[in-house]
C-alpha cells in the first residue's frame, strides 16, 4: 500500500496555502473555450474538506443572487490555478452543511482575527 | 520481441491526465522478470521464455525446480511463467526483463489475472438474471424459472447457465490502455481495473492486431 500512497503523494501539488473549515476563499479554475482559455474566480466559504493524499478537494458555497451555489474543487487538479484564502473564521464543526438551511445573517460565520 | 511481463496488482488510485480530467488507474508492479528458460522452435516445437518473478529463499524450492532455475543463475523465484517472443536468438537465458523492454506509455495491452473468488452464488447475482415477481402472490423471489422444455428434448441443454461458484477463476481483460510508466520504481498505472484482489499476480501481454 505504501507504494500506492507514494504514487499518489507525488502527484500532490506543493504550493497549496492552509486551507481550513470556515474560511472565505478566491479560486481560480482554468476554463477552455475551444481554442481559447481563461481563467475564472469563484469567491465562498469553504464547508467541507475531503482528504486523500491527489484526491483532496474542498467544498466551497456562496450566495449568487440570493441562490446558494456550492462547487467542489479537486485542490491538486491542474484546472485549479491558484487559491487565495482571504479571511478565517472561528468554526466548531469539521463540515458546515447547517449553512445550507441559513441564509442572510444567520448564515455569517465569526471572523478570526490576528 | 518480447511479448508479455509478469506484475503485481497493487491497488487502485486516480491521477489527472493532460486535459485536467481524472483518470482511474490500477497501480501494478511490474517485474524485474528473469528469463529462467528458453523454449526453441526445433526441441519444443514453439519458440517462448519461461520468465520469473518474485524472489524465494533457497530453502522453499525443492530439489528439481532448483536444478532447472539453477541455469539462469538468477536465485528462485515463485512465480514462473511462459511469453511469446518473436526472435528467442535475440535474449539470453538469465537476462533481466523490465518495463520499457516490453511495453511503453500510451499502448494498449491486455492483462490476465484470477479473478476475485465471490463464492457459491445465485442466478441473479452470477448471471444477471432478473428473478421472479416480488408481488402477486409470489413465493420464490431469486430462483431461476424453467430451465427447459418438456418431453422435447427430455434434458436441460448444455451450459444452462445456474447457480455456482462465482470468480476465482482466470480472466483476460483486453484494451487496457497503459497511463504511465515509471521504470525506475518498477511501476506501470493502467487506465481502469484489472482482475484479481490487491497482490495478485497479474500477466501483461501485448495485444495482437
């Protein structure tokens, strides 16, 4: 098995930031429009967090015109560019799924300063 | 050329291929095989290797399998096994096989292996078959139904498919395409699954055209 997770780990990108429950993330996922690419944002709250060495990926969810839209990011894919943590947020469950029945200011989490 | 390899399924993961779409693979363990024996058209009517795979202790082989491993000089090995190869003259008996001797990124192969063993089952399980009505008034769910006519022909014809052991038995998957090769760890990933649980031994072998 051990050869397997080493297989795997060698897949893992370096240069990911510390991602944690709670936070308030920017990422930017490449898009190909035929011939063209860019690049697009996705700005959210990180609610969950699946681990497994090239298999982790985490679950961002933001309103969009009142409409809560939920993306899951495969974090070692290289689709996904970059992500930038912008803000952090006291948290006491490892999966904030009771976000889903919130909305407005019950759906604010309490910022972590310093 | 040589025609085939011996491996070991080590289990299954995913990686993300040049698109950025994930792929799954099976890891497996490929050789270093070792040519134990050469099969030559004029003595064995055939030409073939007899390869080995999997390092033994002395002490575990008996005495005629000593003597025969004894001419490649290679040690023992557990597992031996024979491959096609088009041009015998061409290898050495003793000479040490790898990966990129045989097989190369992007190839489509085939791969054999034992199956996992699922026991004595059912129709319904081993067969696909659909069962009998759960509802009106049913008392036999999962059995088979008729299996044949009547005076005409007075038997069940062969190979009706029924009941019975379910695996553990050898299976040929072909079209398997070949995702990665690392030679220097000794690893092939496959693109999907390959028969058999974690450990089994499994044969790589090129595909015909």
């Amino acid at each position: 098995m051990n050869i397997v997770d080493a297989f795997e780990k060698a897949q893992m990108k370096q240069d990911l930031p510390e991602i944690r429950i709670g936070d308030r993330v920017r990422v930017a996922t490449r898009i190909v429009e035929g011939a063209r690419q860019r690049s697009q944002l996705f700005e959210g709250v990180v609610i969950a967090r699946h681990r497994g060495n090239n298999r982790d990926s985490i679950t961002v969810r933001k309103q969009s015109y009142a409409v809560g839209v939920e993306r899951v990011f495969p974090l070692h894919a290289p689709s996904v560019e970059k992500i930038e943590v912008i803000s952090r947020a006291k948290v006491r469950k490892a999966k904030l799924y009771y976000l889903r029945q919130r909305r407005g200011k019950a759906a604010r989490l309490k910022e972590l300063r310093g | 050329m040589i025609k085939g390899i011996l491996g070991k399924k080590l289990g299954m993961s995913q990686i993300f291929n040049e698109a950025g779409d994930i792929i799954p693979v099976t890891i497996v363990e490929v050789g270093p095989c070792y040519v134990i024996q050469k099969k030559i058209k004029e003595r064995d009517g055939y030409d073939a290797l007899q390869i080995g795979f999997v390092s033994k202790k002395s002490t575990r082989v008996n005495k005629p399998l000593k003597a025969h491993q004894d001419r490649a000089g290679k040690g023992y090995f557990y597992h031996l096994r024979e491959v096609d190869c088009d041009d015998v003259s061409l290898v050495d008996v003793g000479q040490e096989i790898k990966i990129a001797d045989v097989f190369s990124k992007g190839e489509t192969i085939k791969v054999t292996g034992i199956s996992k063993g699922k026991g004595f089952a059912g129709v319904v399980r081993r067969h696909g078959f659909g069962g009998l009505p759960a509802s009106h008034g049913s008392l036999i769910l999962r059995e088979t139904g008729s299996i044949g006519t009547a005076t005409t022909p007075g038997r069940v014809i062969k190979n009706k498919k029924m009941a019975g052991q379910l695996g553990n038995k050898q299976v040929t998957i072909k079209g398997i395409t070949i995702v990665d090769v690392q030679e220097d760890k000794h690893l092939v990933a496959l693109r999907g699954a390959v028969p058999g649980p974690k450990g089994q031994i499994v044969m790589l072998k090129k595909q015909e055209v």
